[in-house]
C-alpha cells in the first residue's frame, strides 16, 4: 500500500517524531504527498527518560483513536510499552541516525567511535548539553571516552552550520568528519512505517 493523498482527513495517520528530522521528513511528505498529519518534540528528550516518557504520553494520548506512528529509535527503556499501551506503530532502527543511514552504515561508523551530530544538535549544543551534565570537564571526559570522531550529518536539508561544529569540536577535543546523506532510507522507512499504520500493521 501507498500512503494516498485520498484518505479522508480524520483517517490520516500522525507522525509523531523527533524534531531532530524536522525538515527532512517535512519535505519528504510534500514531496510524495504523503496524507499524514505531523506533530514534531523537542530532539533533546532522550536525555531525560523521565521527560520523554512524559511527553511521549502526552502526545499519544492527545491522538487518541488515530491511526499513530512514533518517527523515533528505541529511545526509551520503556518505548515498547507505550506503543502497546498507545495502539501505535513505531519506525524500525535504534535512533534517528539510522533512520537516515541505515542500520549497516550506523553500526559500522559507531564502531568505529563515531559521535553523531546533526545541525539542530550543532546549533543548541551549549543549551542543551549545559541542561544535563551542568559540569563542562566532567562532559569533555565523557565524550573523549565515549568517542573518537564527530561525524557531521548533512541533508539536503541542511545549511551552514561549520562554526557550530567547528567550536564543538575544538572544546571536546575531538576530530570532525564531514558527510552528505541523501533521504532515501529515510523516505524508504517512513513509507513502509505509514502503511502499516493504515493496514493496522503494528508490528
């Protein structure tokens, strides 16, 4: 099935996403024409489980009786649990990063010690980052444990955001890799998700 711009406006499904793809899934559903209504979250949430938890609640119950599919990872210990509790279909992959790229390339860039950083991360970085580990050496050891590289996601979707990164980099100490990722695994899962949502398919 083929998500159809003839679907009666009450029908259509919500896509409930990570704001993090903000962009790359709003040009996709205009792109195909998908029939689908949109409702985007703050991308910091999944640091806080207690706050995910609360907003992904909130968001599903407020779309009560309509056909639902959640554009997220498994950013939640509790993630399948909402999704039963919620009749809802969710995206496969583990995060949005393999949403854009596709299981085999994430495995093997987060092998390899990759942090993953998008423009809208890139952009709020100081804000967001300050919220959570409030100690700035303490995060910079944290990282420089953790990683070995930053790979830097561009769409084409995307604008400049060198600076942003480039000041990341330089406070974590750690290399930055640049990379364009065209949105056909994206396009791809979000189609098939949408269908399933319509067949009831919540698998």
């Amino acid at each position: 099935m083929t998500p159809s711009t003839t679907i009666q406006p009450e029908n259509r499904p919500v896509l409930i996403s990570c704001g993090i793809l903000k962009r790359e899934i709003k040009m996709l559903v205009q792109k195909n024409q998908w029939a689908v209504k949109l409702r985007f979250l703050d991308s910091s949430l999944h640091i806080d489980f207690d706050r995910l938890h609360k907003v992904l609640t909130g968001a599903l119950s407020k779309e009560r009786g309509q056909k639902k599919v959640l554009v997220y990872g498994t950013c939640h210990p509790r993630m399948d649990d909402l999704l039963l509790d919620a009749h809802a279909a969710r995206t496969p992959g583990q995060n949005c990063v393999e949403l854009l790229m596709g299981k085999e390339r994430f495995t093997e860039e987060l092998s390899r010690g990759a942090f993953f950083l998008f423009e809208d991360w890139a952009r709020r970085w100081e804000e967001i980052s300050y919220r959570y580990f409030k100690n700035w050496e303490v995060m910079r050891e944290i990282f420089q444990d953790a990683h070995r590289y930053i790979l830097c996601i561009r769409t084409p979707c995307s604008t400049n955001f060198e600076t942003d990164a480039r000041e990341l980099s330089e406070w974590l100490g750690l290399p930055l890799v640049w990379e364009d990722f065209d949105l056909n695994q994206l396009e791809k899962t979000l189609q098939t998700s949408i269908s399933r949502a319509m067949e009831g398919d919540h698998a």
